[in-house]
C-alpha cells in the first residue's frame, strides 16, 4: 500500500471512530503551509481545546499521547472566504431559501445577515468539504444598501454556534444591479451616488443630535432609527461599507465617497480596478476581487485573470470571495479560484494567501484565523497533494480542533 493510501484509509478511520469528537487532535503533512512564515516540510501541527498548542518539524514535535493523529500530503490554515452569500442563499433555488436580498427598499443598512443566516445551509457543507472554514457573508449585491454582513465559521447547529462577527460592514452597490426602471430611484449612476450621500448626510445629522442631547439634558433626542444608527456606525469608523462596484468611474465615486465622508470601505468586484491601481493604493484601500471564473458580461465584460497579481504587486491589499451567482449551486469555491489567480501571475503562496491570512487581515479577525500559529484556532485543511491541482483532493477539514468533514472532494 502506498504511502498516500495509507493515509487517506488512517484519516477514514479516524473520522469512522470520532468525526466531530472533541477530543485533542495532531495532524501530520508532508508540507504544511503555514502562512507564517516559510512551509514546514514533514509538519505536525497540534490542537488543544480547539486551539493550536504546537506546530514544527515531526522530528522536533512530540505528540501528546492519546492524541489522534491525521495525515496529509499538504495542509493549510482553513480557507477564508473574504465574501459570500452562503448561509442566506440556499441551494434548493426556492423562494423558501433565498433570503440574500430584500427588494421592497433601495435603503435598508438596518437588515442584519445574523437574521437571516442558515447555519444548518447544505451550501455550507459543501464549501467546508473544500476546506473553507470562515466565511464573510451576508446580503447580496443588488439594492443600493442590501444590508449587514457577519462573519462566520462554516460549522455550528446554530447561528449562534456558527457566528464570530454580528455585524461587519454594510452592503452597497453601485453598480447597474441597483437600478431601478419605471421612474423609481435609483434609475442612474448620479442619482444612486446623490442618495448613498444623502443617507450619510442624514447619518452624521442624527449622530450630531444624539451627541448633544447626551451633553444636555434640556436636549430631547432623536426618534430612534435603526437606518441612520447602522450609518452612524461607519461614519464613526467601527464598520466599513463593502461597496460593490465594476467600472472603473463607479470605483472613483466609491473612492469619492469615502474621502469625503473620511469613512472606511472595501472595494467588491472590482473587475476594473486594473484602471485605477495607483488611486486605489493612495486611498489605502483594500479590495476583496470579483472570483475569477465570474461570467464576464454587462458590468464585468472587462474582467481579467490578472486583476489579483496586478493588485498585489502594486502593494494593495487583495482577498479573493466567491461571491454570489443567481442560478444553482449559487456559490463559487474559493479555493478554485485562488487556484485561477495562481495560474495568472500569482505565486502558489501569493495566491493562497489571497483565501487565508490576507483575507482574514482585512477582515480584522487574523488573530483568530488566517493561519497556523500557536493560539491561533485550530482550523485546518488538509488535501491529498497540491490544494491548487485539479487531481488532488480536500480530504479532511478541522475547525477549533474539531473534523467536521471527512468527504473526498
């Protein structure tokens, strides 16, 4: 028996005997990707309590006894999926499971993904066999302001098993998806810019007013209101706006908008962005690109495989997503596209970064996930060779010390 089946039928055994046991867990690989630093070859990563508590050389790694030990040709940290809708768009198709868009208003930054979001979605387990472990979801692209994305790892009976992050950033589109016809609003690119600036205007006005009847108390405040407090929220800084944009002239009014607001946001899409590299790299913003195998037509007619390495060697912080399609499976996988950008003048580590450490710091939770260091969650993926070859497979996947897949996809 070769060395790889031997163990692949050791993995087998080990998730027939436990697979969602809580019980410590090492994995052993051939190469260990720990986006720390440079690969580890023949590593043992160890997990303890759900967290990493050792990570080396085998020959330097002593495994605690009792412990089970996985095997792998190649393992990574859990991927990260810098944007999705999973969790609120179903697999089924149905009404009953599509909840990742609201079109009754063109304005509703008050919906919230956490109210909406599935965690028992089989979209879920599909993407998790994959080895994707952390997902940034929410509300799709499609109304001016969709609403609030979470941050989520892809296992959990519940949302609140599931939920890392309640509310991350807020939805915006301006692209034509956004447009209204029959004379309602926004039925152009000005106007839908003219009116995302209005709700901010109105934002800071409320906030304002907040502010001066907490320091007098002769000051009545305002009626509550859940739209003007979740824009407050990115006025004040504590959540970006996650603009999704194509064009090249729709990224320089996203780009506008935050300059004149002095708001943070993230760039979604961004099939242009290849236009405007030295604007985008002054406004320090970073970009979570359109998944390179997305259709290429109307808005995204101009998208290359290339965006990704023109980004991130001009220095810009790039994540790759999977994004949202409107038709079954209605997700993409991440890690074939990062395999896509890798092909298309990206690095292996480059592109792996893309979907792991890179996309977990601009998400602001790279002290959880992201990569395998001590204390850092034990989120791991493990594959049966090169994660980016189309023969290999994930073979097994690991979140907080736990195997929550075992499928060989």
């Amino acid at each position: 028996m070769t060395r790889l089946k031997t163990r692949l039928l050791s993995l087998a055994i080990v998730c027939l005997v436990a697979p969602l046991a809580a019980a410590q867990v090492a994995v052993h690989a051939g190469k260990v990707y720990t986006m720390a630093g440079a690969p580890i070859e023949d590593g043992i990563v160890v997990i303890q309590d759900g967290k990493i508590s050792a990570i080396g050389r085998a020959d330097q790694i002593a495994v605690p006894e009792g412990y089970k030990v996985l095997e792998a040709e190649v393992v990574t940290p859990g991927l990260v999926d810098a944007h999705s809708t999973v969790g609120l768009a179903g697999i089924f198709n149905y009404d009953h499971d599509q909840d990742q868009l609201e079109s009754s208003s063109p304005i509703q930054p008050e919906l919230r993904a956490i109210d909406a979001y599935n965690a028992d979605e089989a979209l879920i387990d599909w993407i998790r066999s994959f080895g994707v472990t952390t997902v940034h979801a929410g509300h799709a692209p499609g109304e001016l302001i969709s609403g609030q994305t979470l941050i989520a790892k892809t296992h959990g009976d519940t949302v609140s098993d599931a939920v890392i992050v309640d509310s991350k950033a807020i939805a915006t589109t301006l692209t034509t998806d956004a447009h209204k016809t029959g004379g309602k609003s926004p039925g152009t690119r000005g106007k839908a810019v003219a009116m995302l600036r209005e709700q901010l205007i109105k934002a800071r006005e409320y906030a304002d007013k907040k502010q001066k009847a907490a320091e007098d108390e002769e000051k009545d405040p305002p009626p509550r209101d859940l739209r003007l407090e979740a824009l407050g929220k990115v006025l004040a800084g504590e959540m970006p706006l996650l603009v999704t944009v194509d064009r090249a002239r729709d990224i320089a009014s996203a780009l506008r908008l935050a300059e004149e607001f002095d708001i943070p946001i993230w760039l979604d899409g961004a099939c242009e962005a290849y236009l405007l590299i030295d604007d985008i790299k002054a406004a320090g913003v970073p970009v979570i690109v359109h998944p390179p195998m997305q259709r290429a037509f109307r808005e995204r007619e101009n998208l290359s495989f290339e965006t990704p390495a023109k980004l991130v060697h001009a220095g810009i912080p790039v994540a790759l997503q999977s994004g949202y399609e409107s038709y079954v499976p209605k997700t993409r996988v991440v890690l074939f596209e990062a395999a896509l950008a890798a092909a298309n003048g990206l690095t292996f580590e480059e592109a792996l970064r893309t979907i792991t450490i890179d996309a977990a710091k601009i998400l602001g939770i790279d002290d959880r996930v992201g990569s395998l260091e001590v204390g850092k969650d034990g989120d791991v993926a493990l594959y049966d060779g090169d994660p980016f070859e189309y023969t290999s497979h994930c073979i097994g996947c690991i979140i907080e010390g736990k195997v929550v897949s075992d499928i060989k996809r």
